[in-house]
C-alpha cells in the first residue's frame, strides 16, 4: 500500500485535531472524521473529509484511526464500548492515539488491540495550537516500528521532528517528562520575575537578559510577549495543566517515584483554579506569584499589568 494512499480515520476534531487533521487533508490523504459535535467538525469535513456516524463506519473506511482527545475517561469509553474501537478494528489496522493520557490506560488498550492484531501507536504530540497549524509539532511515538515507518506521511504532515522511542509505554513517560519540566517552568519563573520586579527590574530587561543567558528556552522565549502583555489568553489552560499534573503524579505514585517538587507545583495551579484563573494560560503563574509577594495593578494602567505597591522596597 502506498503512502499516500492510507485513509485514515480521525476521533476528536477540537483545538488539536481540527489543524492536525486540516494538514493531513491538504497532505493528500483521505481523511473520515467521527466527531459529534457539529461545530467540530464542519471546518474540515468542508475541506473535503467524510464523516462517520459510528465508530464501527469509521473502523470499516479506514486504514488508520487517530485520536486526538482529551482525558483517560474519554478514551475508555471510545476504546472499549460495545461497539468501540477494540471491538470494532480489524487486524492490520494501526491504532495511532496522539493524546496525553496515563500509562496504565494506555497498557490496557496495548493489551486488548494486541488480541485483535491491531498495531498500537502511542504518539502524543508536543507543542500548541499554533504549531499543529503550521505543521511544526514534535511527536513521540512508542510502539511497532513497522507501523511507524508506516505512519510517517501521517506525523509529517503536521510536524516536523519524529522520535520512535521505544515499543510499549515510552512515549506516555516520555510526554508526562516534558510536560512536568513545561508546567514547572511557569511556576519557576513567576517566583523569578517577581524577585526581580521587587528589585526594581521590569519584565522586558528581565525577559531580553533570560533570553541571552546560559538559562535561555523556547519555552520562554515563545511566552515573552504573553509576560510582557499579561494576555492570558490561553494557548493551553491552568485546567488542562492540573490534568497533566494528575497523570504524572499518578504515574510517579505507581512507580514509587518521589516528585514533591511537582507535587508542589500542582497547588499552585490548584490554587490558579480556585481563584478563577482556570481558563487562563497556564503562565498565569506569574501573576499570582506577583500577588502573593504584594505586587498590584497600578490604578494608572489600563493594560492590567502589575506595579509594586509603594512601600514594598
């Protein structure tokens, strides 16, 4: 079979999915999308993609079926419902799932596919919104090499970097790894940044300096402008950070791994949530660091940016 003739098949059209799966279209492949809500899916099945009424109609048109979806809860239920993906794929299909997820559902899918001769791919994808429609995801996949060499028209489509890393849940750890050292790093320099402001800097010397030094990131070079602006508009939220946070602490307590460090940067975002900050990007960190250091809007600024109070140093 050749490449470009793979149809593949797509679960969850949302922030993720929709650009993946617009750029995989545009890559030439057939696309079939099963995604319930309408609003979803309309964009790319306006872009030529078919659409499925049913899981088993969309196991019966495709070659290979990717998820992009939100949680564990959710890809229980479309793996092992009555008419779900375990019932309904066939052997030589390739399962490709690019969400975050934990481990352990991740090994029970392996299990029940692995009965059916369906090739497991676990693949989840680092990067934004963004970088999903301009194609420059990083993906890493864990799984049978065969099906990854096969997938590969797939993946670049929508990234530019591929790492195989192993053949069962690598790629779930993996993931869970980035995501832990991503999240840490907001919560690591709202602290810095507002020792700095106490010392009279501003966000923009701070942010050039950072920039030059041996601590330099594209994290943080990607986040500069959110930080000078204070736009928290979220790329991805304080929300979706607690559930990454709850996979790896669950991960690190099945593994007897000691993690108080990410422990304590789950609160953080805990307490983000509980002060309606939820739906803000996860940066939104260094406001509340600047909160609790005494740190409040100047009454002069309309852009909400945050002034040392007079008679803090």
């Amino acid at each position: 079979m050749a490449a470009k003739s793979l149809h593949v098949g797509w679960i969850g059209i949302g922030k993720m999915g929709k650009p993946m799966s617009r750029r995989v279209l545009k890559n030439g492949m057939p696309v079939t999308v099963y995604e319930p809500l309408a609003q979803n899916r309309a964009s790319v099945v306006a872009e030529g993609a078919e659409m499925a009424l049913s899981i088993p109609d969309l196991a019966a048109a495709a070659d290979v079926i990717a998820l992009t979806i939100p949680n564990d809860a959710v890809l229980e239920s479309l793996a092992f419902a009555p008419e779900g993906l375990v019932a309904s794929m066939r052997p030589g299909q390739i399962l490709l799932e690019m969400s975050t997820v934990s481990p352990a559902i991740s090994a029970r899918i392996a299990e029940a596919l692995a009965d059916r001769d369906v090739s497991y791919l676990r693949a989840p994808v680092s990067g934004s919104t963004a970088t999903a429609t301009s194609g420059q995801l990083s993906v890493m996949v864990s799984g049978p090499e065969a099906a990854f060499q096969k997938v590969l028209p797939i993946l670049g489509a929508f990234s530019t970097r591929q790492f195989h890393v192993g053949t069962a849940e690598e790629a779930r750890y993996l993931k869970l790894v980035l995501n832990a050292l991503v999240g840490a790093t907001s919560a690591l320099v709202g602290e810095a940044l507002t020792l700095g402001r106490k010392g009279g800097l501003d966000d923009e010397t701070m942010l050039d300096v950072i920039g030059q030094s041996a601590v330099a990131s594209p994290l943080i070079a990607y986040k500069r402008d959110l930080l000078v602006s204070r736009n928290f508009d979220p790329a991805f939220t304080v929300e979706q950070m607690m559930k990454d946070f709850d996979l790896i602490l669950e991960a690190a307590r099945s593994d007897h791994v000691p993690m108080s460090l990410a422990a304590a940067v789950r609160q953080q975002y805990e307490a983000a949530f509980a002060t309606g900050h939820g739906q803000d990007d996860f940066f939104v960190l260094v406001e509340i660091c600047e909160r609790l250091a005494g740190l409040s809007a100047h009454p002069d600024r309309e852009d909400g940016r945050l002034d040392r109070k007079v008679g803090n140093r």
